[in-house]
C-alpha cells in the first residue's frame, strides 16, 4: 500500500490536536475517516505511529520522529503549488478570528481578496473580543486571529497589521460643545465597548481618578451597538476613528476634542507559524496589505 497526503495530513493534524474526533472537525470528515487513514498510513510505513487510550491520544516514538518529517512533505506539497502559481488548487478550511473592528472596516475586502487567491478555501468566521481569539490560537480552535493587543500569549507567527486611533464622537442633534472638558464629557452617558476589554478600562480608569465627577459609563459587547446608540444621541462615545469616519463625513456624528483619548488599538495577524499550513501565513499577509490598502 502507498502512501498518500490525506494520510499525512490526518495524521498530522491527530498529532497537533490529540484527537481522532477533533482531527476530523478540522478536516471536515467522520472519525471513522480519519481512523482509516491513520492506519493506512501505519501499514504502508509498516508501524505504529499514535495509541488511543481512554479518549486520548499518543504519538509513539517513531511517530514522534516521523511527525516532522509529515510536516516537511505537506509544506513542500504547498510550496511547489504557489511555485507552480496555482493557489486554486489549495482547499481546505481557514478558521478565521476578527475582532469586531475589523468587521465593521475592511473585513469584507479581505473576503473578497482570500475568494479569488484560493476560490477553494473555505473560510468559517469567529466574530469575538481578542481575548477569546487569544485563547481559540492557543487550542487551535482557530488558525489565524486578526486582533489587538495586549495578548497574554505568545504566538510564533505575528505580523503587525497597523494602529487605529480613537475619537470622540456625538450626535449633533445633543448640542455639545466641540471643546470638551472632563466635566462636561462626564455629564453625558459615555457608551464604550463591554467589561474587561481594554477600551472599557482605560475610560473607567481616566474617569476614575476624577472624585469631583460621577461618570456613566455604559458598556455593551458590541461596538457597533455603541456607534448606533452614539448616532441617536443615547451619549458620547470613544470609537476607532475607522469605524465612524462615513458618519463623521456625511454629519450623523460630530467629533469631540478633549486632551485625553484612549490609546491607539494595535493590530496583528497571529497564527503558529510552526504548525500552521503555509495558506495560514500567506492570508496573514494578504490581511496586512489590505489593512494597508484601505487606510
């Protein structure tokens, strides 16, 4: 019997998840699939490479020692591929993580660029707060994670993708003054993105050292919510300049001044440059010149 790449790469993504069942949601194939390529691949090297036992999974030490060499082949099978320049013929599936920033500015070019580079990637979209993109990179749940800073994690493959500045935004329709001082900012309901996300803490903690004010802070896991919620005067609100740069052009929002804003959110492509297919690396780059292209 030969072997082949579906072997390989069964037997790979087995080896990085520690899970038949798992290996076969990557895949998108049963466990009863995945189970049958691992033991082809066992019998045309003729020996055993991983033991289940109780649910889990063990690479014996000449599975240990073949891994990389599994690894070496797939990565060779791309390069010749994009040597080839033939990126249709790369399919499979990338999980893609985004933060809500990045949906709301230049996701859907991105989409668009990815469909013709690989028209046949499949591409399943998470949609959450960084920290939890953080944590889907950490369980390869997720591929690639297009997200900002501060991580907690380290990430053998980051590509830095460009900062984006806050403003302060409100309705016209609220009559505010375009100089704003501490006080008067405060008087208005400040809209700003959920607990524990680093936009939220660093306006509770300028407001917080104020005891002569009684802020309102009002969180919501949305961002978007928060720009609509700003758009019909329901209070003012630190936005990422992108998001609200249509609104501010055609006057459903009026910019604010005031000496303090948030810091700029920092954004990277992240993925495991050391076990992430070459596609994984090769869309993080197309999300950077994107980024950079819609600036």
């Amino acid at each position: 019997m030969r072997l082949n790449l579906k072997q390989l790469e069964a037997f790979v993504w087995v080896a990085d998840l520690e899970s038949f069942r798992r290996a076969a949601d990557r895949l998108n194939t049963t466990q009863p699939n995945i189970s049958a390529r691992i033991a082809g691949l066992e019998q045309a090297l003729g020996t055993t490479l991983m033991m289940r036992d109780a649910g889990s999974v063990r690479l014996t030490g000449k599975g240990q020692d073949l891994l990389a060499h599994a690894r070496r082949v797939l990565d060779a099978t791309d390069a010749l591929i994009v040597a080839a320049d033939q990126k249709a013929l790369i399919e499979g599936t990338l999980r893609l993580g985004v933060t809500e920033m990045i949906v709301h500015t230049w996701l859907r070019a991105y989409l668009r660029q990815l469909k013709d580079i690989y028209p046949r990637l499949t591409v399943e979209l998470t949609v959450d707060f960084s920290v939890n993109l953080e944590k889907g990179l950490a369980e390869r749940t997720l591929d690639l994670a297009l997200q900002n800073e501060p991580f907690t994690r380290l990430a053998t493959g980051q590509i830095e993708i460009g900062s984006y500045d806050l403003v302060w935004v409100a309705a016209p329709g609220l009559g505010l003054p375009v100089v704003q001082t501490a006080k008067t900012l405060a008087s208005q309901p400040i809209l700003t993105h959920a607990r524990d996300t680093r936009l939220y803490e660093e306006v509770a903690a300028h407001f917080g050292t104020r005891r002569d004010l009684a802020p309102r802070l009002v969180p919501s896991t949305n961002l978007a919510t928060c720009q609509t919620m700003t758009i019909d005067g329901m209070g003012i609100a630190a936005l990422p300049s992108a998001m609200v740069a249509q609104d501010l052009a055609v006057g459903t929002l009026t910019q604010l001044h005031y000496d303090w804003v948030p810091q700029p959110l920092h954004f990277f492509a992240r993925f495991d440059a050391k076990r992430a297919p070459r596609v994984v690396s090769e869309a993080a780059a197309v999300a950077v010149q994107i980024a950079q292209d819609q600036k």
